[in-house]
C-alpha cells in the first residue's frame, strides 16, 4: 500500500495478557528507554508489521514510495488537539484516503493517495495510539535534512584494499594477513551493499507503480499493471544499473519468474531461516569470473495477500476472473502473511 501508514515484513503479534510490564530500548536513533505496557507493544508490532513496508524509517530518502511514520506523526499532532481527536483523524484517512482529509498535501502530492486497505477499527486505534504515546525511530536524513554526505572516512584508499602488506604482518592458519582478511571482509560488504541498492531502488519502482495502480483500480489495476509492466519496468532497471535484476519464486505466477535449482535452494534456505526464527541476511555467491549474485528474501504481506492470498477470501472474484485470464498456469495463490513469495536476485560484476 503506498503512502501507507500499514502494510509487510516480519514482525508476529505476541503478547500475553497478564504478563508484566517490560523495558525496551526503542531504535538506536531513541535515547531514551520507555517501559512499554503490553497495549503498547502490541500497538508497536502493528506498526511494524502493518505500516513499515511502505513507512520504513530505514527506507534511503530517494527511495521513497510512501513517507516515514515519523512525518505523518508530526502532521497530526499539528492539526489535532488532543489524544482522542489525533487517533480520531488518523483512522478517519485509513478508513476513507481522500484529498479531502488529508493532513500532509506534500507526501499527498508526492505520493498519491494511499490505496484502501481493510484493517479492523481496533488495528487502526493501536497503532495510533503507540504513535501518540511513544517516540519511533526516526530516519537520518530526517533529522539532518542538510544533505550532507558522510564522505569517505580519513585515510581512506581507492581500490579494493587488496595491496600487498609487508613481511610484518602476521598471516593465519590460511596465510592471510589480517589486513588482507580485512580486505576481503570489506569487498563483501560492499557488495552486499550494492545488491542492497539495486534491489531497494527496484522495490521502491515497482511498489510505487504498483500502488498507484491500486490506488486507481484496486487489485485488479495491480494484476493489470503487473502483467503488463513489471518484466520491462526490472529490465529497464537493470540497464541503468548495469546489473541483471529479476524477481524469482519456487511458485511463479509468471512463467519467466520462475526460479532456477540455485535460486530454489536459497528460497528453501530463507524459507527455513524464517520459520526458525533467524534473521534473514542476504546472500552472496561469487564466481570465478568476477561475477557477483545478491540474493534476498520477497516476505508477503496482508497487502500482497489481494492477489496472492486464499481465493474468495483475500482475493476477491473479479481480481480472481482477471488473474484466471492472464495467468492460466497461475501457481502464486494461497499464501499467508510472513512467507518467502521469493527472492530478488540480482547479478552484477565486481568492479560495479
């Protein structure tokens, strides 16, 4: 759901009634440590499992598809008075999104209307209420909106830090020095860091797309749009990045997203890190040819359920009649929130 204060990732609702309260450190942006109440954790799970997949706070800034919560917060607590009137007005928008009680024109007009999304009035009133009662993690950028790059750090060389080091330097058991393990350590994370980019810039495209055909026609404008222009939307992508940049799943709705026996291990591997309750770090395979693939796990959420959920119940029928249409072989159905729909997996040369 874009501009969307709810929607995606992997936060479950825990939460007992009668246990006591608990002390958390919010995000590291938060310095001070809150006792939160079991309503108040709940209100914070909601947030995160509902609202961040498009209201990430750790979202880079030009890749935006929806504005940070933090945003939306300081806009209602300028036009509300009191507790009650701002989780009021904030259930009023996901109610009914219009321009009409809107309180952000900016995010509005950068945006679009938030797609119409059902959430039960209590869903909507937790989440407003951790909102008012509670600080949340703010986004850098925000912050310091001067824009100001942290630049490289002092002493720091071109290349890929692989020079050789002097006979001092001790090596280890593999005969590598410890600044050539170094070096490699860093070349690693500076690919992840690159698949990271293109495949958050790729997610941050097609979401914005995707939603502002929701936005217009609702899921059956996003079975349309996906059929039509996803494919060409990641090919595009990946021309301007010089990087091969493709969606694949063990259950492809797509043919040509269909995932191959490397790829289908990764999912299995992601799948089984979920349901153990393990992060799910991206992965890197590294060939002999200097090319390099970003894996990373695609987690549904209750908006991906209109179209990838339990026919006749997420998926209404006239979406259910367009996707019979479009897709005949169609094997994307019947998923539930929190599960591996696929990877992204993105190809790229070292030297990129």
């Amino acid at each position: 759901m874009k501009y969307v204060f709810l929607i995606s990732l992997f936060v479950g609702l825990t939460a007992c009634k009668d246990s006591p309260k608990t002390t958390i450190q919010d995000s590291k942006n938060i310095s001070k440590t809150h006792v939160l109440t079991n309503q108040s954790l709940i209100g914070r799970e909601l947030l995160e499992k509902e609202c961040y997949p498009c209201h990430n706070p750790k979202t880079p800034h030009q890749e935006l598809i929806a504005p940070p919560m933090i945003a939306i917060k300081k806009h209602y607590l300028k036009a509300t008075a009191s507790r009650d009137e701002f989780v009021k007005e904030i259930m009023n928008w996901v109610k009914g999104p219009n321009k009409e009680n809107s309180k952000i024109p900016g995010a509005l007009n950068k945006f679009g209307i938030m797609p119409y999304q059902t959430f039960p009035d209590q869903t909507i009133s937790q989440i407003a209420e951790y909102l008012y009662d509670n600080e949340i993690e703010t986004p850098d950028w925000f912050q310091n909106s001067s824009g100001k790059g942290k630049g490289k750090r002092k002493g720091q060389r071109k290349g890929s830090g692989m020079e050789k080091c002097s006979g001092a330097c001790m090596s280890n058991a593999k005969g590598k020095c410890k600044h050539m393990q170094q070096a490699e350590t860093d070349t690693l994370e500076k690919f992840k860091r690159l698949g990271k980019k293109y495949a958050s810039a790729s997610k941050a495209a097609l979401g914005k797309k995707l939603m502002s055909a929701i936005a217009k026609n609702g899921p059956d404008g996003a079975v349309e749009f996906c059929n039509i222009n996803a494919l060409s939307l990641t090919d595009s992508l990946s021309l301007t990045y010089g990087a091969q940049i493709r969606r694949v799943t063990d259950k492809p709705r797509n043919p040509l997203n269909k995932a191959s026996s490397r790829e289908l291990i990764h999912i299995e591997d992601f799948k089984e890190k979920l349901a153990t309750g393990n992060a799910l770090e991206p992965v890197l395979d590294l060939n002999k040819d200097g090319q390099v693939t970003f894996y990373s796990p695609i987690i549904t959420n209750a908006m991906c359920l209109q179209c990838h959920g339990k026919p006749e119940v997420q998926i209404v029928t006239s979406t259910l009649s367009r996707l019979d249409m479009l897709y005949p072989k169609d094997m994307a159905r019947e998923y539930k929130e929190d599960e591996v729909r696929g990877i992204w997996a993105i190809s790229f040369k070292e030297n990129n």
